[in-house]
C-alpha cells in the first residue's frame, strides 16, 4: 500500500432513500464510535474551543450530519450560542429531526448542495472547516486545488480521514462480524486504499509561511490532519 488507489464508492452513487444506502450510513453511525473518530472530535474541540464555540463551523461531505450531532452538544454543553453551521454534499441526507436537534441547541444550520470545489471556489470566509472521510474520495491534483481555496477562506482546517495501514486493512476483514451489509463492506476497502499516511496531505497544503501544519495517525484506523493560520 505504497501509493494511494482511488475506485468509486457504492454508496455515492446510492440515491439518499436507497435502502441499502440507508443501511450503509446506520453502519457508518455505529463505526463512528467503534472507529474512535467520537472521541477523536470530542477531543479536538475541546482542546482547541475550551470556552466557546467557533462562531461559523463548514462540515464538507457532511453526509447525514451524524457525527457533529453526537459531538457538538457534547463539547459544547451550554449550546451553540447562534454559530452558524453549514452542512455541503452533493447528496446531504440530513434528516429534518437533527436539524431540529442542532437548532434547539441554539445552533443556525444549513444545508447546502454542492461539490466541495465547487463551494469552495465561490465561499466566503468561516471560522473553521472540516471534513470526516471525506477527503479520500478526491484525487491530489484536487485536493491540492480545494485546499488552496480553503486556505483562502478560514483560519483553520481540520480533517479525519481513513488510514492507509495494514491494520485499517485488518479491520476490514472484522466488519461482517459487526453486521455491515454489502455497501459498507465494499466502500470500507476501497476507503483504506485510497486513504492517507504520512505527511501526505501537508505536502498537498499551499505553502505559505503563515500556514502550520500537522498530521498524524489517530488510534488504530484514523489519520488526522490539521492546518490553521499562525497570523
């Protein structure tokens, strides 16, 4: 696994209502906890936003807005205190009772339908933006124009992506054991093949002396990687 592979993902080509699609983001619900990418969040904002929440928070390839739902009121107990949250995806699948959820917290979300890049090009500025297994769908060519937009409009990007090791690739094999259906089991693979180690997403990051980076392996299956403005 010496270089990335990028093949398509059932589940992207899935319309939102299709039940097998439903049955893959249920499955990507419980592996975000069994994968440690709760607590990895939980951890991160609290360390990074102890006394409030960023003002404007971007999830890109937000899917079904699970896990900001189940972190957000975690890390931020008092509320949102009106921060704006944008959701982007192409297909985002929200249901309308987390929305709900998020905005009795006192968050503003919106949903917005758009290619990341093609969002990027045209957004304005926001606090901070992140992304969860989201960047491994993309080839480097644009992830390296996407974070050159992204750059332009926050302070602060943060991502959690797939590690490229051989025990994401182990893991894998455990995932019939867990009752993942035909969607998951397929995309899982394909997402630790084209996931990142290394420092390969800091070498994709513009280099601007303004700009600081760090990336690292997180728990067994995850590679983090994060980038903020030291200006």
């Amino acid at each position: 696994m010496n270089s990335r592979r990028l093949s398509p993902e059932i589940l992207d080509s899935l319309p939102p209502s299709d039940p097998r699609a439903l049955a893959s983001r249920r499955d990507l619900q419980r592996l975000h906890s069994i994968l440690g990418q709760e607590k990895l969040w939980l951890r991160w904002f609290r360390q990074k936003y102890p006394d409030r929440p960023p003002s404007s928070l971007v999830d890109l390839g937000s899917g079904d807005g699970h896990l900001l739902s189940r972190v957000l009121p975690l890390a931020f107990p008092s509320g949102g205190g009106g921060s704006r949250l944008f959701f982007v995806d192409t297909q985002p699948s929200i249901p309308d009772s987390t929305l709900d959820l998020l905005r009795r917290q006192n968050w503003l979300p919106t949903t917005i339908f758009s290619e990341a890049l093609e969002w990027a090009q045209q957004a304005t500025s926001a606090e901070l933006i992140l992304s969860n297994l989201f960047l491994h769908h993309l080839p480097n060519t644009k992830l390296q124009e996407l974070f050159r937009h992204l750059a332009r409009i926050a302070p602060v990007f943060v991502a959690a992506e797939p590690a490229r090791n051989l025990s994401a690739r182990i893991g894998c094999r455990f995932l019939p054991i867990l009752g993942c259906n035909s969607v998951t089991l397929h995309d899982a693979r394909v997402s630790v093949e084209s996931g990142f180690r290394g420092t390969e997403l800091s070498a994709l990051w513009p280099k601007l002396p303004q700009w600081r980076t760090e990336e690292h392996r997180s728990g067994l299956f995850n590679h983090f990687f994060s980038a903020d403005t030291q200006l």
